[in-house]
C-alpha cells in the first residue's frame, strides 16, 4: 500500500485503435461513432492522463511510411511525489496499405524524438534521452542519436556517446552518413572568443581553461597568490557554488542560465554493419544551427547569428552560412541587415533553397515570412508574398512549392505556395478550423498532426482539394463516450472599428431556462491566438464546461493571427485596450446568451492574462472572483526578473530608468491599481518560473494581505512558467481542479457531486 490519496486511474487503452473509420471532409465527421445519447460521460481532470499527442512526423522520400513520435502520460509506480511521467516513442505508418495501422517501434522509460529516414529508407536515426537517475545527485541523462534498420529486422544501435549529448540528425544524401549537433560548453572550446566577453576587469584567457592540458597541475588554492586563488574561485564556478554570470541573458527556464554553450556538427560514417567515431567538423564560439546537406553533399548550410565582435547575448539578426563537407572554408551565404533569416530548406529539385525571413525594423512585431534564391545566383524572391500572417518554417515539396503553416482568425491552417509569389498567392488546403501541430510532405502525400474542436490530436493524410483522412485512434475512442462542449464563433466590431473575434462555450449538460456561472479565460503572449481548436486549452476548457460553466474567450488586440497592425495595437498599452476588447466580447456574449448568470462571473488567465486579470479587477468589479497565474503585475521589477524582459525595451519603447518610460511602466502595471482589486483572488506561480519571475506573484499577493483583501496564494515547487501544458501532470491536475475549487467557493453552483468510482487506486 502506497500513501498517495485515491486517485482514479482512466482505463488504459491501446494507443492505435484495431480499426479505423476512414473520414474526410468536415470535421462533423472526425468525432468518431458515438451517438449523442453514448456520450454518457463528463470531462474528469484524471482525463487529461488518458489523452495523447503527436510532436513530430517524418515522411519517406518515396511516400512509402511515415514515422511519428506520440507523446503520452504514463504511469510512475516508483516515485510517490511524481506518480505520472511524460514518454515520447516512435510510431510507424505504412503508406502503401490501405487501412495499415500505426506501429510502435520504441518502448520504456526512455523519450525518442526527432525521427529521420534516410534517403534510400533503408535505416531511421532518431534521438533518444534517457530517464533521470533516481539519485537527485548524478548529472541529468545527456540525449545521443540512434539508428534503427527499416528495410530488415533488426535492434536500434546508438551511434554516438558524445560527452555533451548529440541531436538534430540529417542524412547525406548518400543514406551513407549523419550529421549530428552536440553543444559544447564555452569553456570546453579552445582559443579565445572573437566577441567581448563582457568581464569586467578581467580577460577571458588570464587563467588556464578547464580544456587546456596543464588545467590539471594549475595552483588552485585560497590561500595562495592571486593567480592560485582565481584558478580556485574558477573550480567553485564550474561546480554552479555559486553561479557566476557575466551575461545579458543569465536566466534560463527554471533556474539562472547555464555556461554559453555553443552548437557544433560532427559527421558519423555508417557502413551495413558499424559506425565511425563522430568527427567533429566545425569550432570555435560560434553556432551552426539547422544544418542541411546540399544536394550534391559538397557542402553544409546552416544558420546563426550575425558574426561581429558583440556578445552573442545582444545579437537578434541570423543568417545562412556555407562550409565545405569538410568543415573548412566557413563563410556567410545569405545575410541581409534589414532582415532575420532562418529555416534554409533546398527544394527537391535541387533548384533553389527557401527560408524564412524577419524584418528587422519593429522585429516584435513582425510577420516572419518565406522566401527563396537560386542556387547559382544570389537573389531573394518573395514566396509567401503579401500574406498578412506569420509563416512557419517551409516544408519543401516534391513538386517544387512550399507547405507552411500559419496563424489566422483562430485557426492553424496549413498553406500551398510557390518559389516565386508571382506565380500565385498563398493556398489554404484546410478549409475549416482547425491546429495544426505538426506536418511533413513527400511524394505528394500530406500528412498532419490536427488538433480539432472535438479533438485534441490525430494524424491525417491531407488531400489538396481540403478533404483529409484520419489514419490513428489516438483520442477518438478514448473520447467517444464524453460529453463534450463545441465552442460557437462570433465576432464584434468596436468603436474605433476594429474586428474581434471570440468563442461561446455553452456548459456541457445546459438546460433551457437554467442560468449558469460563466469563465472569462484570456490568453496570454499577448502575442499568442487562441481558436476552437487550441490544443493546449481542449481539456482545461472542457472540464470547466463539465463543472457547469460557461466559458467565454477571444483574441484582443495584441493577439497574433491577424496580421501586423492588429498584433502591434497594444503598443505601450496592455492594459486598457485589450481589457475593453475581453470585457466587449464578454459583453456581446452576455446580451447574446441568455444563460449566462451576471451575478456569477469569474476569470483566469495566465503570463500576460495573468498580467490582464489582475489589471481587470483592479478596474471593474463584475467578478465573484478571478484567479491570476504566473502572471506579470511589477513592469519596472520585470526588466531585472524574468527571461523575457527584452517585453519592456519593445513593447512599451525603452527602459526603466528613462523617466518617461518609467512613468509608462508604472500606469500600465497592475500593481500600481492594487488598492482598488476587492474581488477574490487567488495568485498562483510556479516556485522555478523565471519568465514572469516569482516575486511577481509575491508583491501582489503581500499586497492585498495587507490591504486585508481576500486573497489566496498557491506555488508549485520545482515548476516553470509552462506548468499548465507540459508540467507535473499532477500539479496540471492540481492546478485545473484549484482553479474550479475557488470558483466553486463565489459561484453558488449546484452542480451535484460525481458518483464515487467504482475502483480507485489503493
């Protein structure tokens, strides 16, 4: 008997379903069979274990199978504080049998990614990490690249065991050999860095480096000289007691930033039988990020950062750079000063190589968009054109033209477009809406990972007419007895004319007649978009639904998906434009459905919508109660606290100590309002979150303590700033169900006790 509280586990089904109903065109008939009257069961917060996502999609060259990775939550019997784990395994689809069914090929603890067939299809390489050790003190797991035979019967062989870990892997078009990434710890690199290093008082080579071989009989000691005393304070560093930065960006995800490192390629050669040692290729303080291979495997394009003396920290412009196969004659191929380019992709018909681009004026804004040159003559050609919406890295067609996904109106569509735009603008081959999470083409087969209304993710082959074929059972069946919500489009148009567009989500058993509580729910970015098909809120708005709320949602100004003007209308304004724009819609939605209770109102969001439902209680008080998480509410502390202070210098104009931006920054934070907020109010943050940065949570959360304010805190130990999507999955069940819980507590809601289950873990 274990002492964790009794939890109910949803019965384990198999990830790919023994048949699958082939369906296409509307989504009406994605759901699955089930009749209206077998959906006997609500959303449970234990339903987010059961369901299942695809990460990434490989097809062969030929079109003959595709490998897919399925992220799922598993079960973690031997740890009592973490009782469910995230894996990552590799799936196989056979393209050439109708009705094949998907095929797992990796199993256990470990986590398989990045898949990538080469180009004969004779072997798959992969990337494979590890599971933690259970003791706290060994060092984390290091990933390294796999390869496994597809063309005979055969066991996965891992191909490197570099010290720092290896990733990304890319085939020469031989099938013959892997280029593989490892990233290599600055003080690991020998020589000097042709940027300021930006110590001051000290040169970077002024004692012997941990990568030199006299490092070992250096005078480390605090009592000696000062050249014996640096080598000891230096030992202390590279054991993180304590951690030293002398970096612009010192903070990483969940704790201060670790030691620059700096990615570089190694080449593997494969015969039927062994693998060579990776060989390095390249060196120095510079990255080589994205390789790919050119069509004659003569040489390497890669992406990084402009190369100038500035520290790597202050650099924003990336360009295309060339090496030889050899790794020698490294030289800039494709760079631009007004423009950011990434994601080079050679075009099947070795004609051209396409990539992607960001105007460097306004860069937080901008719109990345696509573009192409001939390989013989250097010059951009515009591909995506006049598309008003960002761009995602291209997938290069076999014939010729480029698939790219794209943010737009609530949905993630996926685009058809040419080399040259004047050959024809952006196409839209999904017509309805929906997210797409993940998509490859080859052989003029498409296939996509889509995230729908009624379902979180399955694969489809995508036709160019906009039909589509679901080929897996990840979630369908797992969902074919829950009642589910269908969040209903509208649109309002505001004074000044601006269009918003927002979601209705009536609760999941309404009753005619019946008024029901109702979940403002604001997303945050504020550049992110939000739709009826957003993946990452599907089961937090179902289970509201199933509690008996209603669930009301747009996509304010500051929203991306609309284009540049709209995603720039927050401009040095957070809080009072976008808050009228949630505020309008929820208005819109109150006039328009009669069940909606106004005497119970609530509302959540978290980051930037934690920034923007402490800024709407602080100026309106409709709301029984509202509940901020990681949110941002202090804009002058943000500049020093969290990772993505770049928001302050871009977003609102300058820094906290010019005065007028000072004086801007002070308006626009939530703080300075704190002593009108009277709603109740729960702050939740996680205790490692150095995006928003902890303390945020604590001024306001002492704040309205000593204002004497109903107010509640809650901090989730050892989590980051994505705790509600790829965090603990216990502390995302915790979450979700404290949310309801407080609301629960101002909302008057007689929704009736759930049936005890019938088995419940003991």
């Amino acid at each position: 008997m274990n002492n964790r509280s009794p939890v109910r586990i949803p019965r384990a089904l198999p990830i790919i379903a023994m048949t699958i109903a082939a369906s296409s065109g509307s989504t009406s008939a994605d759901i699955g069979a089930a009749t209206p009257a077998a959906r006997v069961n609500p959303i449970t917060a234990t339903d987010l274990l059961g369901l299942r996502s695809i990460t990434e999609i490989e097809i062969a060259s030929d079109a003959s199978r595709a490998i897919f990775t399925i992220q799922s939550i598993e079960e973690s019997p031997d740890s009592e504080d973490k009782p469910w784990d995230y894996r990552t395994h590799l799936f196989s689809l056979d393209l050439t049998a109708e009705g094949a069914l998907p095929v797992q090929l990796t199993f256990g603890e470990r986590n398989d990614a990045a898949p990538r067939i080469a180009p004969d299809g004779s072997a798959l390489a992969f990337v494979r990490t590890p599971p933690p050790s259970k003791d706290p003190k060994a060092p984390k797991p290091k990933p390294q690249v796999w390869t496994l035979p597809l063309d005979a019967p055969g066991e996965a062989r891992q191909l490197t065991a570099l010290e720092h870990g290896a990733s990304n892997p890319v085939w020469r078009p031989d099938s013959h050999a892997l280029l593989v990434i490892s990233r290599i710890p600055k003080s690991k690199i020998p020589g000097q860095p042709h940027y300021d290093t930006e110590r001051p008082g000290r040169e970077y080579d002024d004692i012997t480096r941990p990568a030199d071989d006299a490092h070992d009989d250096a005078d480390s000691r605090p009592d000696g000289d000062l050249t014996a005393i640096r080598h000891w304070l230096e030992a202390n560093a590279r054991d993180d007691n304590p951690v030293v930065s002398t970096r612009l960006a010192f903070q990483d995800e969940l704790s201060l930033m670790d030691e620059r490192a700096f990615s570089h390629l190694f080449l593997v050669e494969l015969d039927a039988d062994s693998a060579s040692e990776p060989r390095q290729l390249t060196d120095g303080f510079k990255d080589h990020l994205d390789p790919q291979w050119t069509p004659d495997a003569s040489h390497i394009v890669y992406v990084d950062h402009e190369r100038d003396d500035t520290h790597t920290d202050r650099k924003r412009r990336s360009a295309i750079f060339l090496i030889q196969a050899d790794g020698q004659n490294d030289q800039a191929f494709l760079a631009d000063s007004a423009i950011s380019i990434d994601s080079p992709r050679f075009s099947v018909g070795a004609k051209a190589l396409s990539f992607r681009t960001t105007e460097m004026q306004d860069w937080l804004y901008a719109q990345p968009r696509l573009a192409s040159t001939a390989l013989r003559r250097i010059q951009i050609i515009w591909s995506s054109g006049d598309w008003p919406s960002d761009c995602s890295p291209p997938v290069a067609t076999s014939d010729d033209k480029l698939l790219f996904s794209s943010r737009w109106e609530g949905s993630t569509p996926l685009f058809l477009t040419n080399l040259r735009h004047e050959e024809g603008d952006p196409v839209r081959i999904i017509p309805d809406t929906v997210e797409t999470l993940a998509f490859d083409e080859a052989g003029g087969r498409i296939l996509a990972a889509i995230s729908t209304p009624e379902n979180p993710c399955e694969l489809y082959e995508i036709n160019r007419d906009g039909t589509r074929k679901r080929l897996t059972d990840l979630n369908t069946s797992f969902l074919a007895d829950k009642r589910i919500s269908v969040p209903e489009e509208r649109w309002i148009e505001r004074e000044d004319g601006a269009r918003i567009q927002y979601w209705v989500m009536p609760p999941t058993d309404i009753q005619p007649g019946e008024k029901y509580p109702t979940v403002l729910q604001i997303h945050g970015g504020p550049m992110a978009m939000w739709g009826p098909a957003e993946s990452s809120m599907w089961h937090e708005f179902q289970l509201m639904c199933s509690f008996g709320y209603g669930v009301v949602y747009s996509n304010p100004r500051g929203s991306g998906g609309y284009g540049k003007d709209f995603q720039r209308a927050n401009h040095a304004d957070w809080g009072h434009t976008p808050s009228s724009d949630v505020l309008a819609c929820l208005d819109q939605a109150i006039a328009d459905n009669d069940w909606i209770d106004t005497d119970r109102l609530v509302i959540t969001g978290g980051s930037y919508a934690g920034y923007l439902t402490a800024w709407i209680i602080a100026h309106d008080d409709r709301f029984k109660a509202a509940v901020a998480q990681r949110g941002v509410y202090d804009l002058e502390t943000f500049f020093g606290e969290g990772n993505a202070w770049i928001l302050v210098e871009h977003a609102f104009g300058g820094f906290p100590w010019q005065p007028e931006i000072r004086d801007l920054l002070v308006r626009e934070s939530p703080f300075t309002h704190v002593n009108n907020i009277t709603t109740p109010f729960l702050i939740m943050h996680g205790s490692n979150d150095l995006r928003t940065g902890v303390s945020q949570s604590e001024m306001m959360y002492r704040a309205l303590k000593e204002l004497e304010r109903p107010v509640e805190y809650v901090r989730y130990p050892g989590a980051g700033h994505d705790l509600s999507r790829t965090g603990d999955p216990k502390q995302r069940m915790d979450r979700l169900l404290r949310i309801i819980e407080f609301f629960e507590r101002y909302s008057d809601n007689p929704r009736p006790t759930p049936a005890k289950p019938a088995e419940q873990e003991s």
